[in-house]
C-alpha cells in the first residue's frame, strides 16, 4: 500500500480521474470497478471534462459498481445505477450493455450475486477498482466483522452507515434501505490495482485506522493492506491523523511512478 497527500479535495479528487483516464489510455478495453458516494462526484465530473474537452474515449471499457440498494421501487432515483447514469454514464461515449451494478431487485438475491461474481470473472476480472470509505471503515458495504475472504453477498447496513448516507434519502435515516448486495473484500482484493479516495476532516480518523492499525475485519478498509498494488489518495484534511505523512509526502515528491502527476 502507498498513501499519497494532495493539498486540497480537487487536486486528490484530480489524480484519481488522471490516474483513471491514463488506464483508459493505455487499455481502452480496462475493466474498471466504481464506487459511489459523494467524495466521487467530482472524480466523475473531471472524466467528464476529459472525455469531453480531451476526447477520452470510455467506448471500450467494462464497468462493474461495488455495490447497490435492494428493494428499492423500480426507476427509484435513490438507486447507485442512478446515481452512475446521472452523474457519469449519460454524459459520456460507454457502451450502457457494459456497464454493470448488482441488481437489488432480483427475485433471488443470493442468485444475483452468484451471477455478478460470474459475471466479473468473464470479463477477465476488474483492471482498476476505484474505492471510496464510509464512517465505519468499510469499502463497498463491507459492515463491520465482513470476512475478509468474502464474496459479493447481501449485507445489513449498521447504524452508522444508515445515518452516513441518510442524506442521499432527504435526510431521513428511516428511508434509507436496511440492505445492499455488495461485492465482497474478497471480490475486491482480487482486482489488479486499487485506488481509494478520501477527502475531508470527517474521514480522517477512519483513514489513519484503515492505513496505518492492524488488518481486522471490524475495518474492512484495512484489509487493502494485504493488496500489493493499493494506493490510498488523501487530501491534507484527512490525512491530519496519520503518522508517517513526512514518508508518504516523499514518495510523491521523489519516486518516478508519480512524475508525470506533478
Ligand atoms: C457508500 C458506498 C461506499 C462509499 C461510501 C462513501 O456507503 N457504499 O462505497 O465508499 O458511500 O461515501 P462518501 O463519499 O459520501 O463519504
């Protein structure tokens, strides 16, 4: 795992759409993971701006989301598959077929991750898995003690959670689903590279016991420590907690891979 620390929101937010658009350059036909939430709106309005300022091509790439609501009524626009369309896909050249997110209404959802596994491992599996992190530490809807072997399944959200993302609901915690599908850790320990963006004061915490405490599954976050290709993008606001910030700010200033994104 390495962290690397940008000065403010926009430059962290900045150096993931940079780091995504050149996998997407390098292999138009990358296979690239999404995660929802509001720290990756302005990930996604970047792409945007590239795709359509610099001609960023998304028309070969596979999409798989990390996760998604269940039960929430059909063309509900609360679902993460709106969320995508609204603020990235409709805007840009992707194939729609390409684009995948578990389905939260399948008849059998326990059947419906099974097919999502499949479905990802047909595709070759995901190149490049964007991650973002809630209050409680978890990546997709990895809750508190998720197995870190685990696969893409239904989970409960905790309290925490329900009250962290109410706001996408009005701000009624009562209208936020009790459930989602979620990839599991497992599912995104597998991908070839991660990228995990937090940004703000709220985060910092989180991010300090994610990166720098011991692996355990009562963080799911903490489990990229075991991933050999994780880089954890901060800004200074959420990176106030963490202990080694003079050695992370090194490797941005100093090591090669990080260059061309100075
Ligand atoms: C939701 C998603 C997570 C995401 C988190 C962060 O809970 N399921 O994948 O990491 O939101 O949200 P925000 O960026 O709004 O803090």
């Amino acid at each position: 795992m390495e962290v690397i620390i940008r000065p403010t929101t926009d430059a962290a937010a900045g150096l993931v759409a940079a780091l995504v658009a050149a996998s997407v350059r390098e292999n138009p036909r990358l296979v690239v993971g999404f995660a929802t939430g509001r720290t990756m709106e302005r990930v996604y309005a970047l792409l945007v701006r590239e795709h359509r300022e610099h001609g960023l091509s998304f028309a070969g790439i596979t999409t798989f989301n990390l996760d998604e609501y269940t039960g929430l009524p059909a063309g509900s626009t609360d679902t993460y598959r709106s969320y995508m369309h609204e603020r990235f896909f409709r805007h840009i050249d992707i194939n729609p077929a390409n684009t995948h997110l578990p389905d939260g209404n399948a008849a059998d959802l326990d059947a419906e991750c099974a097919a999502y596994e499949e479905r990802i491992a047909a595709a070759g599996g995901i190149d490049l898995q964007l991650l973002g992190i809630g209050a409680v530490g978890h990546i997709g809807f990895n809750e508190p003690l998720s197995a870190l072997r685990s696969r893409t399944r239904v989970k409960a959200l905790s309290p925490k959670t329900i009250e962290q993302n109410a706001g996408a609901f009005g701000g009624d915690p009562n209208k936020v689903p009790r459930r989602a599908i979620t990839m599991g850790v497992g599912t995104i320990l597998d991908s070839r590279r991660i990228l995990l963006l937090a940004t703000g004061t709220d985060k910092a915490e989180i991010i300090a016991r994610a990166v720098e405490g011991p692996v355990t599954g009562m963080i799911s976050a903490s489990a990229l420590q075991l991933h050999s290709r994780c880089t954890v993008i901060v800004d200074e606001t959420a990176a106030v907690r963490l202990t080694e910030q003079e050695y992370y700010r090194w490797i941005f200033d100093n090591e090669p891979e990080w260059k061309a994104y100075q």
